[in-house]
C-alpha cells in the first residue's frame, strides 16, 4: 500500500513553490486562514499545520493581526551560484559526477567545526562529487551529513541531483543558514587534475557549515572552485 501525502503536506508544497517562484514577494501577505480553508476544502488545524512548516523553514512570519508574511530566503542559499556560462538558465548545474556514493563513515579525527555529541556518537554519510558546467569541472566537493534520521539515504541515487533538494523532499530538511572560511590554495595534484586546473594556478578553498530547520542536523562541506572561468555569488 502506497503512502499517501498527508493534506497539510500537499498545502506547504504548494505554498512553498508559491514563494519560491515570486508569486508571493518578500514582505507580502499569504491568503488567510480562513481563505486557506476555503479555497482547498481543508480543516483550520489542517491549514495551520502547513503554515507552522513554513514558519519553521524560515519561508513565512505569522504577526498577530496581520497574518502571514512572507520571508524569502536567498535563493542561492548553500548553493554555489555561478554567475557567467550558466547565469542565463538561472541557479543549476548541467551534470554532477558522484566520485564517492554515500557510505557510512567515523567523522574525519581533524575537523573544520565542532561537533555536537549527537553527531559525533552517530557517526557521518561521506560523499564526494565533481560537478560540470558546459563539461568542464567547476568544483569538487565532500560533503559530511549527521549519520541521524536519514532512512535509505546511502541506496539512493543522487548523479545529477541536487542534495538539498533530495534532502527536502524526502527528509523535510531545509536549509536555514550557515557559514563559511574561504581562502585560496596551491592544489594537490589530486585536485589540480579533478578540476583540470594549470600549473600554479590556485584554487578557492570553501569550509561550509549550513543549519537546517532540523535542530542539531547541520550538513558540512569543503569545497574546491575553479574560478578561473566563473564566479561564484550567494546569501546566507
């Protein structure tokens, strides 16, 4: 038997999307609750339901009085956007190359962040990628998720798929934020050779931590940029 979406879940993806696009601008009102259940045919709890999940992914503000006010995230949050070759199509990468499928691992003994006991004691999904614009390797990345609540996630297949979006959709996790140390390297001939890079060219070396609406999930990554070619932009 197939599991079906629950109502309220059906309302926030839908509302969600909403925002995501523009229908709905930074600082304007949602329909109102009783609009909600009007036009879907949902109960108050139902509505209220999906409205709390928006709250939660940072998308909406709920003001008394006023009712729901739309909180736009970045749009290229915990994303590397690449202004030049691909700013015409907008935030996305043409092909995604996994190196390293998802496996279980220890956290690495060094370590850019501290790390809470949960995570520490429940271990770390390791995985790298080499991802592509107009076939040429832009930056590679390795990215370490708390090894807590992610069901399955080392069987699914993630080649060209986005793993915030996978995340979204199948663990309701949502980026809120985060931080990051950036500096420029001389690259081991690993690198140099992932990222077709010249001889003594540098490398944009990324140390990325991102907060999820998930309290004490934080997802890490370390990240190197070819930007000989592109620059990279975004918000937190």
């Amino acid at each position: 038997m197939v599991n079906q979406v629950p109502q309220y879940r059906k309302l926030y993806e839908m509302l969600r999307k909403h925002i995501l696009s523009g229908v709905y601008e930074e600082g304007s009102l949602l329909p109102s609750e009783n609009e909600l259940c009007a036009v879907h045919g949902m109960t108050r709890p139902t509505v209220r339901h999906a409205l709390d999940t928006l709250v939660k992914d940072g998308l909406i503000l709920k003001k008394q009085g006023k009712g729901s006010i739309v909180r736009k995230p970045p749009q290229n949050i915990g994303i590397l956007s690449i202004a030049g070759t691909a700013s015409a199509v907008g935030v996305r990468y043409l092909k995604t190359d996994i190196l390293q499928k998802p496996e279980i691992r220890k956290w690495p003994e060094k370590f850019a962040f501290e790390l809470s006991e949960l995570e520490k004691e429940s271990g770390c999904i390791y995985m790298e990628r080499l991802r592509y614009v107009d076939d040429q390797p832009v930056f590679y990345d390795i990215n370490h998720l708390p090894n807590i609540n992610l069901p399955r996630f080392t069987s699914r297949s993630l080649e060209n798929k986005s793993l915030f979006e996978v995340l979204r959709k199948h663990y309701q996790i949502n980026i809120l934020g985060g931080e990051q140390q950036l500096k420029a390297l001389v690259p081991k001939e690993k690198i140099k050779n992932l990222l077709q890079l010249k001889k003594g060219q540098p490398v944009l070396y990324i140390e990325r931590k991102l907060t999820t609406n998930k309290e004490g999930f934080n997802i890490y990554s370390t990240i190197y940029f070819n930007s000989e070619k592109h620059a990279i932009f975004g918000s937190f």
